[in-house]
C-alpha cells in the first residue's frame, strides 16, 4: 500500500468541509433530493480517511456539521444532523476497519451493524421524549411516512383509481411495513455500509491506494449455511400464528438482500471478464434501480449459484484485481 503522507495535499480538510456543508444544506433546505446525497457522506468519508487521515476527516467533517446543528437548536429548524452524524461516522468506521485487512464481508458486517445500532437508539430515544414504546414510535414514524407517499402520489400524473386503492388500504401498507421494519432496517443499513464501500474503493483505486480483501468483490460467495436458513423462514411463512409469520417474514427478506448481492457479483463477475463498457454497466444498474422487478432473477441466480456455479462458465479469461 502506498505512503498516505505523500498523498496529502494542504487543501483536503477544505474540500471535505466544503462537501459535508454542501450535502448538509442539501438534506437540509431539499429533503426530497438531498437524502440522495447523503448516501454518497460514507464513501467521502471513508476515501479521505484514508487518503487524509482520520482524524483530520473527523474534524473537517464535524466542524462542517455544527453550524447545523446550532441553526437546527436556535431556529427550531429540522436539520437531519443525527443521520449525517451517523453516515459520517459510518465512513470513518469502514476506513478504520479497512486498515485491518479484515475481509469484505466483515467490513460490511461491522459497518452496517453500526448504523443499525444507530438506528435503533434514535427510535429508543425518541420514544422515551414521547412518551410511548419504541415499537409504538415506529409504527407512527411508518404512519407518517405513508401518509408522505401518498400526497406525493396524488402529485403525481397517477390514474384516480390506484390513488383510492392506496387510500382504501392504507391501514394495511402500514401494519405490512411496520412489521418488516426490523428487515428494512438491516437492508438499508447492509446497503449503504456495501455501496460506500464500492465507491470508496473506486475512489481510491483511482489514487493508486488498493486494499487486497476489498478486491475481487465479484468472486464474493454467501456462506452455504444460509440456504437453510431460507428454507426454515420461507416455512415459517405458513405457520397460522401471525407474530411467527412476522418473524419468519423478516429472516426471508433479509436472505433474499443477501442472495441479491451475490446475483449482483456473479453479474460483476460476467462484466469484467467480458469487459463490458461502463455505459452498459450502469444502464444495467439503472433499469434495475427503475423497475425492481428484475431484482427476483438476480436472487434467483444468487440462489441457485450455490449448486450451479455460474461463475465457471466464465473462467477462461479470468479477470484480475
């Protein structure tokens, strides 16, 4: 690995404090496009972490955010200041564990466990300020953020008929997203800590800076373990008791997350040794983004890997790191 030192030009804790302002007032003053921006917080981080230093990073980024957050206290203005804290601190934490040589799926195991963690002590604290259980705050923050879509529907050039169809069940989008909660916790959080990674790696590839276990990502593979694990909770699906249903619907989704990342590396795997051009790379990426639907092939074909292989088909121009 490359000497960071050399690599550090006086202007790094500038342009760190500039981003972080930048995607701040974003999320801030447009918080419809400006979530999108703090998904790219990690990946900053974590590049200038280690191009700069942590510490460094650290407080660049923590000086950039204090404004905000004296705004947010003074003005009674909402600042997402505890989801940037947490995006921000995420990254630092996959530089730090990436200085470890630890493998990929650790790197996410430990990042993702973080913003997790993160995720359950803000529910835990808000419901204390309210007054009420966690599990009752989450199923008003649900309410909440349903009642969201659907006037963002109605905006929408949406036919009348499907707006009344949600609005007639409405009850029930809210006790179906409020049971799988938990799963959609662990995926959001497994998927920011997997897609900062990626494009923190790109990053510093571009610097000539490599860490070897976040190579070779399309080789990735699930443990094999897993597959009864899918099994045991694609059961439990029709067991007549509704909290074992829950229950077993929340292992299966985040199986599935799981057998979607490993279609995702067999796919990685198929565009590398073809060298696919990076136009038709993210095409691809993008349709999927578009319509969801093409996600249940690429779980399939994660699935089905473990007994297939599909990745042998490819070895005769087998790519390296």
């Amino acid at each position: 690995m490359k000497t960071f030192g050399s690599l550090v030009p006086q202007n790094h804790f500038l342009q760190i404090f500039l981003i972080i302002s930048f995607f701040t007032a974003a999320a801030t003053f447009f918080p419809l496009v400006g979530s999108i921006f703090l998904l790219f917080i990690p990946a900053i981080l974590f590049f200038y972490s280690v191009r700069t230093g942590r510490i460094k990073s650290a407080g660049a980024f923590l000086i950039a955010l204090l404004p905000f957050l004296l705004f947010s206290y003074f003005f009674q203005f909402y600042t997402p200041y505890p989801v940037i804290l947490t995006m921000g601190i995420a990254g630092i934490l996959i530089a730090t564990i990436a200085f470890k040589n630890v493998s990929i799926e650790k790197t996410v195991i430990y990042a993702s466990l973080f913003i997790s963690a993160s995720v359950c002590a803000y529910f835990l604290y808000s419901g204390y300020n309210q007054n009420i259980n966690p599990w009752q705050f989450v199923q008003k923050f649900v309410a909440e953020t349903v009642e969201e879509n659907i006037k963002m529907y109605s905006m929408l050039p949406f036919e009348k008929e499907d707006i009344n169809f949600i609005n007639d069940n409405k009850q029930s989008f809210i006790d179906f997203f409020t049971g799988i909660f938990p799963s959609l916790v662990i995926i959001a959080s497994a998927f920011i800590a997997w897609i900062s990674i990626l494009m923190g790696r790109n990053m510093l590839r571009k610097q000539s800076i490599l860490f070897s276990p976040l190579e070779g990502l399309f080789r990735w593979k699930a443990p094999e373990f897993l597959i009864w694990i899918f099994i045991v909770s694609g059961a439990l699906l029709f067991v007549p008791f509704e909290q074992i249903i829950i229950f077993g619907r929340n292992i299966f989704i985040v199986i599935c997350f799981i057998y979607l990342l490993q279609g995702f590396a067999i796919i990685s795997f198929v565009f590398q040794n073809k060298n696919v051009p990076n136009f038709f790379r993210y095409f691809f990426y993008f349709l999927i983004a578009v319509q969801q639907i093409f996600m249940i092939p690429i779980i399939v074909f994660g699935l089905l890997d473990i007994w297939v292989d599909f990745r042998k088909f490819f070895q005769k121009n087998e790519p390296t790191t």
